[in-house]
C-alpha cells in the first residue's frame, strides 16, 4: 500500500507530496534491500507516471510532483508482482489571478428592502483551474458617506454569489471581492433614490369627537407606478403657525403610510405637512379651529 502526504497540493509543477511503500513478505519480513518497487502515477489529464524506487532500509520513497492540471492523482504499488489498493493524492488550484464581478440587477431604488445578486467571474488560477467549492470569498461594499459591508460566501463550479440589500441613502456603493489575497475589479453599483418617485397625494382627517387628527399618505408608488414594498419608511412633518414643527414616521402597508396626532398638542391656525419618502413627496394644508 503506498502511503500519500500531504493529501493534498497545489497543481503548479512545483510542489510535491511524498510516497512511501513499505513492502514485506506474507510472514511481515520486510524485502531484500534493492527490490525494486514500480510506482504507476495517473496524473489529473490523464498523465502517467512510472517511477522504478528501490527498497532502502525497508522503505521505497519517492517525491510526487504535481502537474498544472487540478485533480485527483492516483498513485498505486507494484512489487514482484504483487499489488495493492491505490492512494489519492488531491492536486488543487493555486493563487487565483485577478477577476471581475457583476450585479443583478445592475441598479436599485435606496428602499433599504430590496435585493440584488453579486456574482464573479469564474474565478481560476494562472493555469486556468478552478479554485476548490467552498473557497472563502469576502465581498466588501464601500459606501458614500464611508460605510462599509462585508458579505461572505464561498465559490461553487468556480463563481461565488452573494445577496447584497439595497442601503436606505442613496448614492453609489463600490464593491469588490477578495479571496486568497487576489482582489477583483471594482464594481461601481448605483442605488438611485427611492423607494417612492414623484409626488403623492397627503389627505387630512380630523375627529374632533375623539380629538385626533390623522394624516394619510398615499398611494405612495414607485418607478414603475407599482405600490412601494409594504414597510417602507415614509417621515411626516408638521409646521404650525408659530413655526413649530412636529415630526413622526410610519411604514408602508398596501402603498398607504399614516399617524395619528392629539388635537390638543396643536394650536388654532393654518398648518402645512410634508411627507418624504425617498425621492417622493406629499404636501397638504389645512386648518386647526
């Protein structure tokens, strides 16, 4: 049986495993010294490799060296005619050489809800060999106002993909992956203000039974005049007469955001609301008696 370590080595031509057979008769003597041991190699590729090692103080050693091919390596025993079972040896992708990436879709609206898919490019080594499934691969998104996101994942068939959220400011983010110390082309990802577009209607309804005033902002849409995702942020401000403002925030359901204020918080005179969502905006006036 021959022996194999390391495991495992880079498929560049330079490194090298070690492989050791132990030959002893049917009784556990070990063989003469200089009985010859053949070694047959099958390199990934289909590359063999036939090594003639002679016995030296009960052992037969030789050096494995990889080819550029990434693979499994089969190596196997031969002596006097006997044989054994075969042992592996893994020749894996060495550093990788730089790559690009891509977005999908390559633009969003800053809704802090959506998402978008990253994806590289298959990544490989300089001799063109795919980099092992479960490579660790770091994507590191830079924002505007000098923010930073980190988002993990690992490379299947080559290609890792991460989920990245659309941020709730918008502007461009700049992203790139690392993994083994080879960095990716920057990625420029431009999230355009949202979730809502345009001005939307502000209506105004006051109980003066229960003495409460309500403000109802909608329907908030956004690009493709779709309602905005349900929990979209949406900020209401109130300015009085005297010029004191209020400010509150609701979220979204069914396109539709709304708060609720005391009546008694508010003075008599003409007022003026201003909802915000994203780029969008609502203004309404009315009148507390």
């Amino acid at each position: 049986t021959p022996l194999v370590g390391a495991r495992s080595i880079i498929a560049d031509g330079g490194h090298y495993a070690m492989s050791v057979v132990v030959p002893f008769d049917r009784f556990g003597n070990p063989v003469a010294e200089g009985t010859m041991v053949h070694l047959r190699i099958l390199h990934p590729g289909s590359v063999l490799q036939e090594i003639e090692s002679p016995v030296r103080h009960l052992l037969a050693w030789e050096r494995v060296y990889s080819r550029t091919i990434a693979g499994r390596t089969l190596i196997s025993a031969e002596v006097e005619g006997q044989h054994g079972p075969e042992s592996t040896l893994e020749e894996i992708a060495g550093w990788p050489v730089p790559f690009a990436l891509t977005a999908e879709p390559a633009s969003l609206p800053a809704d802090g809800f959506q998402l978008l898919t990253l994806r590289s490019d298959v990544i490989r080594d300089r001799f063109g060999n795919l980099m092992p499934d479960g490579t660790e691969i770091s994507f590191v998104a830079a924002g505007p106002a000098g923010d930073t996101r980190i988002i993990p994942a690992q490379t299947l068939d080559g290609v890792a993909e991460a989920v990245m959220q659309a941020p709730s400011i918008p502007g461009v983010y700049q992203v790139q992956a690392t993994v083994l110390g080879t960095t990716s082309a920057p990625l420029g990802i431009t999230f355009t203000p949202g979730p809502a577009v345009g001005g939307f209607p502000v209506h105004v309804a006051v109980d003066s039974a229960q003495g409460t005033l309500r403000l109802t902002a909608g329907p908030i849409t956004a690009v493709l005049q779709q309602y905005v995702p349900d929990g979209a942020p949406v900020g209401f401000t109130i300015t009085g007469p005297d010029g004191q403002m209020w400010s509150d925030t609701a979220v979204t359901a069914a396109g539709y955001a709304s708060i609720e204020m005391r009546l008694t918080r508010l003075t008599s005179g003409a007022y003026t609301a201003v909802a915000a969502a994203g780029s969008g905006r609502g203004t309404t006036r009315f009148s507390v008696p």
